[in-house]
C-alpha cells in the first residue's frame, strides 16, 4: 500500500537530483590531511617490507614458526616472540578488565561525585608516568614482591598444572604481564567509566524501578548496555599492550624460548627489536629485526579485525 | 477554553476521593534536594483503581511528588523527604523493604526505555530476578503483553530485539514490563510525551483499561490528557516566594477542569499561565 503511493510520487517528481558540488578549497585540504593517515600507515608498512627483504625472501613463512634465533648462524624464527607478546597481552587484560570495569562502574555511579573527581584524577594520571619508569619500579619493586607473595606461593600450591609450575623468577613472563596489566588499566578504566556514563539514565532507573538491586541492574542493564564501548576499550588496552617496550623488556627475562611455565622468563617482539637493533650488522639480522616489527604489525591487525568481528556477532545476538 | 467533560473518560468513577478507599495517604510530605526544598506540606489521597492526574507548570514539582511513590529519589545523592506517605498500612518513607515496594508499585518514564534486550527478555527481566519458574513466566510474559495491549503486534517475534519496535509499541513494552510482577500501582511520568498522538491515544486507552485493576498515577505537563483519562487531578504550582512546589487543588476531575475552587487553578486551566 505504502510502496505504491511512494511509487506514484517518484514517477512525478523523479530522484531527487544530487547536490551539485561547488569546487571548494577546504573540502581539498581536509581530504588530503584525511587520507595523510592511511597513507602513512601504507608507507611504513611498504618500507618496513623494503628494509626485511633479505630475511623475507631467505626464509619466507618459516620466519613465523621458526623457534630460534642465532645471529651468528643467521637462522631466524621468531615464533618465542609472537608468542611472548600475545601471551603477556593476554594475561594483562585477564587481570586488568575485572578490576577496570569494577573501578569504572564505581566511578560512574550517580551517588560517587565526592570520590569521582579525585580517583578520576588518580587513574587518569597513571597514564602519564612514562614507561621506563614503570620498568625502573617493576624491576625494583613490583617483581620481589610478585615473586614473595604470587609467584612462590602459585608455584607451591598450583605447581602441578604445567604453565603455574616453578621455578619462580623476579624476571618472567609473569611480571611483564603484571606491569602490562597495570599500564594499561587507566585506558581501560577511563574509557569504560565513559561509556557507562553514556548508559541513558532512564535504562538504571527503570531496572531500578523493577526493583533490581544495585548489583542486578549493574550486571544484568548498565553492563551489556555498555557492552560495546568495553569491548572498545579493551581494543585500546590490547593496542597498548601489544606494542609496549620498554617496560617489558626490563622485566620479561629476555630469553628467546617458548617457557613451559608463565614464571619463567621470555622475550616480547617490541623487545627484541629494542635490545638487538643497535648491535645487528650485516644484511640478513637488522632485516629479520625489521621483519619483527612487521610480524608485530600484523599480530595488532590481526587482534583489531577479530574483536572488530567479535563485536559485530555480540550485536547480532541479544540476550540477557 | 476546555470543554466540559462529562461525558469523557470514566464520568461514573469522578466522584469524591472519599468514595474509593485510598491507596496513598500522603500527609504533610516536605521534600528536598540538599538543602533546596523541593515540595512544601503536601496532604492528600489516592484513591485506590483510580486514575489520578497530576499537572501543574514546569518546575512545580510534580516528577519529584511521584518519584516519592516508588522511592526512586534514592538514586539521587542528599534527597530526602518528611512527613509521611502510607502505602496499604506502611510508611514508604521509613520501609527498609525497597525492593518490595518497587514491586508493587511500578513505573513507566518518559522516554521509552526498553532494555538491550528481546522482548521476551524485557517482560522476562524482574520475573527472573524473582527467580520465578521458567513455565510460568513464559504464561506471565504472554499476560502481561496481552495486558498492555501489545501482544497480537509482537506474538510473532517475542525473540526480537526490543529496540526493533516503534516508539508506542516501546512504551507498551515498557508497562507490560511493570505489569509482569503484578504490581497495585502504575506510576507514570509523562508517558506520552515522546510519542505520537495515535500512540498516545492507544497509551491512554491502555491506562483507562489498567484502572480497572491497578491504581495509575500519571504526571502530565498536558491538561487534554489529564482531562481525557484521569478520575482525579492534583494540581500543582511553585511558590514564587520561596520556589518550593504547593498542592493547589485536588478533586475529581470533572470538578477541577469545570469548577477550580481556586483562582490559580483557573489561571492554569484556562492557558493564563504555564
């Protein structure tokens, strides 16, 4: 019925005509400056491609599963550091996405505007500590302690699930992931804080008006409705995590081996790249060091198209 | 300016509040906002399966009166209210049994506010966090839909997500919602205003339908509305002196649109003001 009245009226007027566009000197700038970014993206990637070409076309797809790294045989696989880095990233945002969301749904709550303002603040400037200084006070503070009060007692009591058994270390891939987890919580924590915010107020008051408890309407309303925005965040905290160095590398133990166990030491992309370029001579190790950084690249991408997937199908589907 | 309207709404119900037993008894209730004192000294009476209007220009007070009904003023940080309001023999003011009177006494908001959920979900939700049987809620699903006069539009897609309906159907899900723990009373806050006047129209049939077995308190900023459904009418106004919100009047509708008993009210009425 409606269609065929909406018929009749495009057969009299005919489609709308397309706006005619005047030549226009801001409209030429913004897109140059706009494509400035994926044109850049572009360009490093063609010349990291450039630069590893020896070590690309010497070992081809081997460089991905291969398990050693010898620079006076020149043979390369960095297999040990894809998996360092997924792995530390992994564990960060295991330990950092409980205690960001809780942290966030707090600080959003209507009642919390005395504490809001201050550990906003606090949060917002746990960002702001450059991450050498992370590294300096994992390395003298956070890693003795992980070690006395996590990592001993895990291994003693867990010790008999493969990848909680000892020995324990004060350099592990355990004490990067800890540093990680609390580099990346004032992202995580920030931007939840803001989506949950963002959560229509009428959507609590009326789970509320149901009589839901706190807690029920946190967990069953204000969360999923602010599913998305999370899952935002947690991109932005597995970016970070991903592609940190220097921290990293001061506490991980810098071994080039898959551990058995998550206390044992190990070696992250950024940081092999960090500790090794200023030594690499020669064509094939400064090519496999680049070729690290695009297989780093790839690992990022890779995690951004999976959650961007995961996202859609968490849309699609709609349940409690 | 308004018509006399005898013969709208339920005309056999529009007589004194003492001819129904009330269901709110409010008695001198002082509200504030910190140290702003919102309402001054309101007294009076809901009468039980009735439909009570409450109107009164913006800023009069009339959202934070209702939001007393159901406690909602407790999300906000330093409300807080004297006097006394009984509900069925207990003060809400002093009862620590929240939950409970939420139960019973439910409310629709202004925007529609479906959950990001399905629609079974969403009239699903509060039975389930009574931990109520699956077999019976899917009946009380079916009933509360029937109910709010939305289930032949949706009984085809209970599985659907409840932001796929139109602004009507939303609000309608929204008080099927209410209905699903059996509440005694409908609070109401402006529960049309978003909407269309055919959706309006469809709300406010549903309401008449309601009040035959629940006790509706609307908040409304329109007096067509109140006069079109409510059996009574609050009216209420700011002191300019000291802003805090005044019950004028409050009768039987018929009574407050034909004969105000107070010249503001008939300044309100007859669009002097507002």
């Amino acid at each position: 019925m409606r269609r065929s009245v909406a018929a009749s009226v495009d057969k009299v007027a005919g489609p709308p005509a397309a706006f005619p566009k005047p030549p226009d000197r801001y409209r030429t700038f913004t897109a140059l400056v706009s494509w400035a970014a994926p044109a850049s993206l572009i360009l490093i990637v063609a010349v990291l491609i450039l630069q590893a070409r020896p070590a690309i076309t010497r070992f081809g797809l081997n460089f991905l599963i291969g398990t050693e790294w010898n620079p006076v045989t020149l043979n390369f696989g960095a297999l040990p550091a894809i998996f360092g880095t997924v792995v530390t990233s992994a564990i960060a945002i295991a330990i950092a996405l409980p205690v960001g969301i809780a942290v966030a749904v707090v600080l959003a709550e209507p009642g919390a505007r005395g504490i809001r303002a201050a550990m906003g603040i606090g949060i917002e400037l746990l960002a702001a500590i450059p991450s050498v200084v992370y590294g300096i006070w994992a390395l003298y503070v956070l890693a003795p302690w992980a070690l006395l009060h996590l990592e001993i007692p895990i291994t003693e009591h867990l010790g008999f699930i493969g990848f909680l058994s000892g020995p324990p270390g004060q350099s592990s891939l355990f004490t990067a992931s800890l540093v990680l987890a609390i580099m990346i919580l004032p992202t995580l924590t920030a931007v939840s804080r803001d989506v949950i915010r963002a959560v229509p107020r009428g959507l609590r008051e009326s789970t509320v008006a149901l009589g839901a408890t706190w807690w029920e309407t946190v967990w069953h309303v204000i969360l999923p409705a602010a599913r998305a925005g999370i899952f935002g965040a947690t991109i932005l905290a597995v970016g970070r995590a991903l592609a940190e160095t220097i921290a990293v590398t001061m506490v991980i133990g810098n071994r080039f081996e898959i551990p058995h166990s998550i206390f044992s030491p190990a070696y992250t992309l950024a940081s092999v790249i960090a500790n090794e370029f200023n030594e690499a001579t020669g064509d094939i190790y400064p090519a496999a060091l680049v070729e690290l950084g695009l297989v780093l690249i790839l690992v990022t991408l890779t995690v951004n198209v999976v959650a961007l997937l995961l996202v859609r199908s968490a849309q699609a589907r709609v349940t409690i | 300016m308004i018509q006399p309207m005898a013969h709208i709404g339920r005309p056999e119900l529009r007589t004194m509040p003492g001819a129904a037993p009330a269901k709110f008894q409010v008695d001198s209730l002082s509200f504030f906002y910190g140290k702003t004192q919102a309402l001054k000294d309101i007294t009076f009476q809901i009468p039980e399966k009735r439909i009570t209007a409450i109107i009164g220009p913006s800023g009069c007070g009339k959202t934070t009166l209702l939001r007393v009904f159901n406690r909602m003023y407790d999300l906000v940080p330093d409300a807080r209210a004297k006097g006394s309001v009984v509900l069925d023999g207990e003060d809400i003011l002093t009862t620590t049994k929240l939950l409970l009177l939420r139960q019973k006494v439910g409310m629709v908001f202004q925007r529609p506010s479906p959950f990001p959920m399905s629609i079974r979900d969403n009239v699903a939700f509060a039975p389930r966090l009574l931990g109520w049987k699956s077999t019976k809620i899917s009946e009380i699903v079916q009933q509360s839909l029937e109910r709010a006069a939305l289930w032949d539009e949706v009984s085809d897609r209970l599985d659907a997500p409840a932001t796929s309906l139109s602004g009507g159907q939303q609000q309608r899900l929204v008080i099927a919602r209410c209905l699903a723990v059996s509440p005694d009373v409908i609070l109401m806050d402006e529960p049309c205003s978003a909407l269309d006047p055919v959706a309006t129209l469809k709300i406010e049939d549903l309401m008449v339908q309601l009040a035959h077995d629940y006790t509706i308190v609307i908040v409304t900023h329109n007096m067509q509305q109140a006069a079109r459904v409510s059996d009574f009418t609050a009216f209420m106004l700011m002191n300019t002196d000291h802003r805090y919100g005044e019950l004028i009047e409050f009768a039987p509708t018929a009574d407050l649109f034909n004969q105000p008993q107070d010249s503001r009210t008939e300044a309100y009425i007859t669009g002097r003001f507002g």
